[in-house]
C-alpha cells in the first residue's frame, strides 16, 4: 500500500507534503515546522540516510521506508523512530506511527500559560514561573529551546514548535525554523534580520510575509 494511503487511514496523521527528491524534501523542512517524516532510504542523487545526516540536529522525527534491510544498523545510529521494510502493511505502519506519538509526547514539556501573564517552565527539574512581558526570543537548539529573558535565559527540554502552541499568538510570532521573536521586543529590522537588544535574529524568507502583516506599520 502507498504510503500516501497509509496516512490518509491513520487519523493523527496530517499529510503536508509529499516531495519527489531530496532538494525538495529539505526546501519544505527548512520552511514549514513537521514533526514526522516518512522518508525512503532509496533515493536518486541521494540516499535517506544522507538526507537525515544533512537536516541536522533540529530535524523532526524520522521514519525509515526501504525495500531492503541492508540498511537497518546505519538507520538506527542515526536514532529514527522506525525502519519499515516493503511491502508495509496498515498494522505494522500504525505501530511505527504509534511509536513516533510516543516519542512526541515525551518531548513536550509542561508550558503553561495563565491569563498570558505568566508562563511556567521546568529548568533543572524546577518549574519556575516567567513573566511574558520579561520574554525576548526563543530559540531551538536540538531537543532543548533556551528561553531568553531581559535578565537571563532558561533552557527547556521541550521542542519550539510544542511552545509556541502555548504562547500568546498576540505576542509571539515565529521568523524561522529556530527562533520566536516577541513582536513588542523587537528594536529594529534591516535587510532581513532583527535586532532585539544586543542580538541579531534571522527571518527565513517563507515567514517575512506574516512578519509583515504584524508590524504596526505607519
């Protein structure tokens, strides 16, 4: 069964993109936030495995399609989810699917929001509350995301997409693939980057549009 079949039939799945090569594939991860990709390692120009080693450490949760098993210890080195061999039935792709909620939920850390006053992060195994007000940026760096404040940052175990979904969207708004800017901080913009404080922030070019919307104008 098509893959594209697969994920119709799974209800948590949502269908983003299908890409036809590599140099697509990384085009629409370096432009919209996925949290899974379902990828074959037998690929023209290049294999799945180069695929993943090139999207880096920010790169969502992967699973592995082949129609070989030569590649299963190469593929797990590189910490997939799951390597689903063809033909893949409906019952075995829902395990994988199964596996990778798993993995997504554990990766969600506790971020709540209070009258979007306040919100509580765990630090060092420490929920400690932050003042939205007191937010600059946020910013991904691999599993964690390092909350900068005008006095400090926190580091949380969490990923930017799972926070940003718990912020004021009033306040926020994300500018590329690793950072969130809140707007109100926002000091100045020149040639596609902003300035908040003493740090320079880039603006993927797929967000500019919706940056531009936001900014009260004159």
């Amino acid at each position: 069964m098509a893959l594209s079949q697969l994920v119709v039939q799974t209800p948590s799945l949502e269908l983003i993109k299908e890409c036809s090569d590599p140099a697509e594939a990384l085009e629409v991860l370096n432009s919209i936030p996925v949290d899974l990709v379902l990828l074959d390692i037998e690929m023209p120009e290049m294999t799945g495995i180069e695929l993943t080693r090139k999207m880096g450490k920010q790169r969502p949760l992967i699973i592995f399609t082949t129609s070989k098993t030569d590649y299963a210890a190469e593929a797990f080195e590189l910490n997939v989810v799951d390597y689903l061999v063809k033909p893949i039935g409906l019952q075995r792709f829902k395990q994988a699917i199964d596996k990778a909620n798993e993995v997504l939920e554990s990766n969600k850390e506790e971020v709540k929001v209070e009258d979007q006053a306040f919100v509580f992060v765990k630090d060092n195994g420490i929920l400690k509350r932050i003042s939205i007000d007191d937010i600059l940026f946020l910013e991904a760096m691999g599993d964690y995301v390092k909350v900068h404040t005008s006095q400090k940052f926190h580091v949380v175990h969490a990923t930017l997409k799972s926070i940003e979904e718990k912020l004021p969207s009033t306040k926020f708004i994300r500018v590329h693939r690793s950072y969130i800017v809140a707007i109100n901080k926002i000091d100045y913009i020149q040639e596609g980057t902003i300035s908040i404080g003493k740090t320079s922030i880039p603006v993927a070019d797929t967000h500019k549009s919706n940056l531009n919307k936001r900014l009260n104008l004159l």
